[in-house]
C-alpha cells in the first residue's frame, strides 16, 4: 500500500475517529469535505505529474496502461496500474525524493529477504510483490503487485477492532516463528533500539539534547543487560498496513520498507499502541501517556498479551515501541520539518507523562 502523505498519526486515516468530539453531524460533514479534498488533491497531483507517470508507464510497461492515482506524499507518488498483455494488475510508487528513494530500496530488500524464508508461503500470499525496479536514467520507481482489499483503519469503524488485530498477529507470528532468535539488550542494541530513535525524536520534534536524557535513561534502564526473543519484523506493524476483504479475511499486509531484524516485542507493542489508539478513538500521545501511568492494558491487550518478556519495566518497552512506531515521521521530520499539530497531538504528552523537558 502506498503512503498517502496523511501522516502516520492515528486521527489523520479516518474522520469516524473525531465523531464523539464533533457530533455525528459535524463529523459526517467534515468526512464528506475532506474526502472531496483527497479527490481534488489526487486529481491535481496526477496533471502535476503526468509528464513523470507518463514516463515512467512507458519505461515500466512499454505504453499506457489504464491507471487511477491511489496515494501521494512528499516523498513519492503511488498509481494503481490495470492488467494488460497478461501481466497481473499491479501498484507502482515513483520516487519523488532522495528519501522516497531509498524508501522503495528498503522495500525490496525487504521482500528479497523475506522470499529467502523457507515456510512462509502462506506470509508471502499477501504481501506486495517486486515486479520491478528502477534506478538507473529516468524515474526511479518499484512495481509491485497489487493486494485487494481495504485498509484495517478503514474499517474499524464498523469491524471489531480485537478481531483484525488478531488475524494480524496470526500471520505475523508465522514470520517470527521461522526466524526466531534471541538478543541482548547490550549498548550496541540499546544504540539500536533506544539511543538512536530518541535522536530521531530530538530533531524531528525540536528538542534539545539535555531535554531528551531523561527519556534515552528511562528506556536504556529499562532494558538494559535483558535478554529477549528477536527475529525479522515488520517493522511498522498497524492496522493501517493491513487489508481486509469483505469477508474479513486478511487480504494483505504492506508497509515492509521498516523491516528488519529485532525484538519481537516491537511488532507485537507498535501493532497494540496503534489498535488501543483505534479502539479507544484517541489520538497516539494521549493513549501512551496513560499507559505510562498504568501499564496494565498494553501487557493485556490481544496484540501483545501471552507474548514472553522478561522485563519488569513495562514502561521501557512502552516508550520504545511508541519510538519504533514514530519513525516514519520522524524520519521525514529530517528534512521537512514535522507539524507542530502532530508534535502537540503524538509527542507533547507523552514528554510531559514521562517528565521530559519541552521542544525549544
């Protein structure tokens, strides 16, 4: 799936979230406002570009295929191309930036590594696959086959929430399974996991550097000398990146440009924060900031509850994952800065619940 460009703060994907703080009145208005907006926005996009799609269809498929616009951020562009000459109908995302390109090279590398696992065809059934990819003259871009199917955030309006996240889980334990190992939190592994995405928090949401050290302490002690399973993530695991068909089968999972090798414990916490941010119709900041004060409904919630960590500060593996879980936009935050909106609404509180000094 690609990156619509909307963020990857839980309130941005769907407008039912804002209905108790708006009325249902005032939230069907803003929900019929806003999609005519992403249809003028795709619409003016696509004339903006087309010279680039246009190509970028003839180096790809040696024509014009029929194609629609399905996303667009910054950073790159996703068109929705049908079938033609027997080939499958399939996404292609075209770079747009420096970032956007090396995004898309993380993304099959990705797929290369997860082809090369033995046992997870059933894994590999839903997931985008390479058709190809370009980086030489041209456009850089990456074809992929397409997944049916609409979006998890989409549909947790009217589908039980605990039902998808557990046909998620399901499928990614596979993944685990086949690759599972264990790690140690030793320094280069909480430089890894702790030191490093707190940097990323201290320039993508202006902060100064005294005023991230309680923060990089809280979680590095946390974890620090503890043993923990590990093997291939996902990386950036949330319902957002999940499809659904209408039956309420799992149809896809995308979002794999962030997969590597970790603790599990970090698919299974960002995949809970960003489900009790759904079920709970909050925003992210808000929903950690009370998990800091109380723990106990992440340890128990479905994508994370049974699952084995010999931690006792819960708290560290809180605000870890909530970092894991920031990245995308922190990442961009690097060269476009991040909004002050987003910041206030994803970051602010949980600083404030974890006694973290303010940006400046």
């Amino acid at each position: 799936m690609p990156n619509t460009g909307e963020g990857y703060a839980l309130g941005d994907d769907s407008v039912w979230l804002w209905g108790p703080r708006l009325g249902t009145r005032t939230a069907q208005v803003v929900s019929a406002a806003r999609a005519s907006l992403a249809r003028w926005k795709r619409g003016w996009l696509a004339r903006s570009l087309e010279p680039v799609i246009n190509s970028t269809l003839a180096q790809a498929y040696d024509g014009h295929p029929g194609w629609e616009t399905v996303g667009s951020s910054p950073d790159s562009h996703t068109i929705a191309v049908s079938g033609k000459g027997g080939r499958p109908a399939a996404h292609i995302e075209i770079a747009l930036s420096p970032w956007g390109a090396e995004l898309l090279a993380q993304r099959e590398l990705a797929m290369a590594n997860l082809g090369s696992i033995t046992g997870l065809a059933s894994v590999r059934a839903i997931v985008p696959q390479p058709v190809s990819h370009h980086v030489g003259p041209g456009h850089h871009y990456l074809v992929e086959t397409a997944t049916s199917g609409r979006s998890g955030v989409d549909l947790a309006g009217h589908n039980p929430v605990d039902d998808m996240v557990g046909k998620v889980v399901e499928v990614v334990d596979k993944l685990h399974q086949a690759t599972a190992d264990v790690m140690v939190f030793d320094q280069e592994n909480l430089g890894r996991w702790a030191l490093r995405p707190v940097q990323s928090l201290r320039v993508g949401a202006r902060l100064s550097s005294e005023s991230v050290e309680p923060l990089k302490e809280r979680i590095s002690s946390g974890l620090r000398g503890v043993s923990v399973g590990s093997a291939q993530l996902h990386g950036h695991l949330q319902l957002g990146h999940a499809q659904f068909g209408q039956s309420g089968r799992l149809t896809g999972l995308s979002g794999w440009e962030w997969s590597q090798r970790g603790p599990v414990f970090v698919d299974r916490g960002v995949l809970a924060l960003s489900s009790m941010a759904l079920e709970s119709k909050q925003d992210l900041g808000p929903v950690v900031a009370g998990l800091i004060a109380d723990p106990g409904p992440f340890v128990s919630h479905r994508a994370f509850g049974g699952h084995e960590l010999a931690v006792a500060d819960s708290v560290a593996v809180i605000l870890a994952c909530w970092l894991v879980g920031m990245m995308p936009n922190l990442r961009a935050a690097t060269t476009r800065p991040a909004s002050p909106y987003w910041i206030a609404r994803n970051v602010l509180p949980v600083l404030r619940a974890a006694g973290v000094g303010q940006p400046v």
